[in-house]
C-alpha cells in the first residue's frame, strides 16, 4: 500500500512524530468510548425513562379523551395531574408547535423526543428551552392541545457528559505528564545532533552522551568517530607539512648553489625548475593546513572581505565589494578564521589571475554567510567544473605554470574548507562579469 501522499502531513522532527504516535491512539480511544458511551446512554437510559413517561401521558390522554363533558374533563385533568405528578393543561381550541425547540447538541432532548412519538403515536412537540431544567410537552388531542409540564430529570437522565468530561480531563492530565516524559527522552536525541552538526561545521563541543540505551550507544559511537577523525586529520596535515618541509631543505641547498654557479641556459633552466618546485611545496603546505585543527573564533566577515579587497588594489587589482547584509544586529560569524581568509584569498587570486575585473559579494543572512567571486575572464566549461574543484586539476592552456599559475589546489582548497565548515563551494557562469563566478556558501 502507497502511503506517499501522507508525508506530506507528517511533522518532521522527531518530537511530534513520536508525540503524534502517543496522542493519536488516546484521542482515538476517547472518541470511540464517548460514541459508544452516548449510543448506549441514549439507547438505554434515556429511552427508558422517555418510555415510562410516555406510557403515563398515554394513560393520561384517554383518561381525557373517555371523559364525556368538559367538566369531566377538568376534573380528569386534576386528578391525573396530582397523580402522575406532572403539570396538565388542556386547550379544546389549541394547536400544538410544529416542531421540537432543543438547544444545539441536546441529543439526549432530541432522542426522548422520538421515543415519546414511537411510544404516544400522536402529533406531539417538546419544547426543551423555554423554561429551565422543564420540558414542556404538548399533544394534539381529539379534545384539544394537551400540555403537560415535567421536570427534565423525569424524561433525561442528569449530567450524561460528566463521564465524558471526566474521561478528555483525564487523558489530557496524562498526555500532558506523557509529554513531558517523551521530550526528557528527546532531548539527548537533539543534543546529539546539534554536537553532530557543530562538528560538520568544524567546531568540536563536548558531549556526554545520555538518555536511553540506544541513544547512549549512538553517543559513544559519535563521539569514537570524532576522535578517529581528528586524529586523521591531525596525521594527514603532519605528515604533508613534515614531507613539504623536509623537501624545502634539499630545494634551498640547490637555490643556494645556483645562486653561486656561473650564469647560463642550464643555470636559468635550472633556477626556473627549482622555482616551480618551491611553488608547489608551497601548495602542498597550504592544502595540508586546510583541514588542520585551527579552532573556530568569532569573526566579523564584512572587515575581513574589506581587509583582503583592499591589499588586492595595493597589488594593482580592479577589485570591487558589494556588502549585503541581512542582519545588522549579528555580523559576527564563528568560523576558523585562517582557513576562511586563504580560501577566500584563493578565490580572489584565482579571479585576478584570469580576468582585468573582479567583483567580491559579501551576503550576510540568519542562515548562511556567501562569498561570492566574479570576473571578466575567459572562465570554465561547465561539464569540466566539478573536476576544477579537484586537487591538482588544470584544466586548460590558459592555466597552467608556465602562465603563472598554481599547481592546482587553489580551488581544491577554498572546497576544502567551505566543507570543513559544513558548507560548499559551486562554480558557474557569471552573468554581471561573463568570466567564472565562484559561490562559497558556510552556514551559519
């Protein structure tokens, strides 16, 4: 069976789905006991009583009807009043009222009613609101309207909905302490989450775990993963640092002696290869502490955008910053500064290296901080974007060494860190500029 249709009306967090899963079959099981509880009442108590009452009107209107004079009659209508205890009036020219006169939801009223009219068999109407806690009954007579005035207690039993009312009071206490419960229960579930989300952020929060068995388990897993994770990432960026910088040692050796060698075709070949080779141990430093274990610390990223735009135009660069700022009151952003800024930084370079005009947009919301960089260059083929975020890509002529480009992290670097901060870095084609538009989005 398909139930596809019902996702849409399901909560989504855990809470009401598990709330919803206890409140239902409780207001479910109200709604049936109250329904069979009136069914029955009616059914039972009340039409036996509208029964007995009605065989005593019945005795009462042939008791008039045999009496031959009207003065008989009245006599009649003495004696059956002080003996049924009910209050019998009797108008030889009188109509009775052409329909029953309840208030809204008397369903008792309504059931006593129709059995009074299966058991008397006559035109008849109750009148159930003209005086309080009285139902005046009349009944179309062949000597005229009889009105017979009786407490309700006689026909309908007293307070049907106390049970009712005791019983939704109840449920409500218990739901309400069931409630309580569940949410105690939920709530390590979202603090495990909340840590979980922190961390894919890049902030590492204590957590203890808690709560239930299974989500105690949960917990020492998380945090076992955590542990297994930082200390990968701590190993991985020792190990590139302790290869880059050993390399360094060699290349200075070299630098040093060519430094000293006579001029020449060899010796300038030489230098040139030395020089690429220090650029990309340089890369490879600046890829190993892209995933360090730099802490996160509050940072205002409208100066930072401002610090970087403003050493670009003392290198020369044609850099403009656009400023969009949803949330005055809260510019500040927890993120790991270091890592942001050579991201950034990487995207900024990247775009001055291939375009004459460059465009940095800062936006700023409750949800997420963007970065977005755009220039006039001749940009990237959008079937070969994915592989420009790549380690080591280079895709085409125009970015290669030779023309003073990178060996290929810069991109890699600024995806990197975007998703050390639970965030993500989309190339396309920028529509204001023409050249390549590089979006990093972190969340906030």
């Amino acid at each position: 069976m398909n139930f596809r249709w019902l996702k849409r009306w399901m909560p989504r967090n855990l809470f009401s789905r598990a709330l919803l899963i206890l409140l239902v079959p409780v207001v479910g099981i109200q709604l049936v006991t109250a329904a069979v509880f009136v069914r029955r009442h009616i059914e039972g108590v009340t039409e036996q009583m509208a029964q007995a009452v009605a065989s005593e009107l019945n005795y009462a209107i042939t008791t008039i009807e045999t009496a031959p004079t009207q003065a008989a009659r009245d006599a009649q209508i003495e004696t059956v009043s002080g003996l049924l205890n009910l209050t019998v009036l009797l108008d030889p020219e009188g109509q009775i009222a052409a329909e029953d006169d309840f208030a809204f939801l008397d369903i008792s009223g309504n059931a006593a009613a129709e059995e009074l009219r299966s058991v008397i068999r006559r035109d008849l109407s109750v009148d159930g609101v003209a005086i309080d806690k009285m139902l005046l009954v009349e009944v179309q007579t062949s000597a005229g309207a009889l009105t017979a005035l009786l407490p309700r207690r006689r026909l309908i039993a007293s307070n049907p909905h106390l049970l009712l009312t005791w019983m939704i009071f109840a449920a409500a206490i218990f739901a309400t302490i069931s409630t309580l419960f569940l949410r105690n229960q939920i709530r390590p579930i979202r603090e495990l989450a909340r840590v979980s989300e922190a961390f894919g952020k890049g902030r590492s929060e204590p957590f203890r775990p808690k709560g239930a068995e299974e989500v105690r388990r949960a917990g020492a897993a998380f945090l076992a993963m955590r542990g297994r994770l930082e200390r990968q990432i701590e190993q991985r960026t020792s190990m590139l640092s302790g290869v880059s910088h050993d390399l360094r040692t060699p290349l200075t050796r070299m630098r040093l002696a060519l430094a000293v060698a006579e001029p020449g075709p060899e010796t300038d070949e030489l230098v040139h290869d030395v020089t690429e080779m220090e650029r990309m141990l340089d890369g490879f430093l600046a890829f190993a502490r892209g995933e360090g274990t730099e802490e996160t610390v509050p940072v205002e990223p409208i100066t930072l955008a401002r610090t970087l735009v403003d050493r670009a135009r003392r290198d020369g660069a044609d850099i403009n910053l656009i400023v969009e700022n949803e949330t005055p009151d809260e510019c500040i952003v927890q993120v790991r500064e270091m890592a942001l800024t050579r991201a950034v930084q990487n995207l900024l370079s990247n775009a001055i290296r291939y375009g004459d005009r460059v465009r940095l947009r800062v936006r700023l919301t409750r949800l997420a901080l963007e970065f977005t960089v755009e220039d006039d260059g001749p940009g990237i083929p959008e079937d070969q974007m994915l592989a420009a975020l790549k380690p080591f890509s280079r895709l085409d002529s125009a970015r290669n060494q030779d023309a003073g480009g990178s060996v290929g992290l810069g991109l890699s670097i600024a995806a990197d860190v975007a998703r050390s901060h639970g965030g993500s870095l989309r190339l396309e084609r920028s529509a204001a500029l023409g050249g390549l538009s590089g979006i990093l989005r972190i969340p906030r």
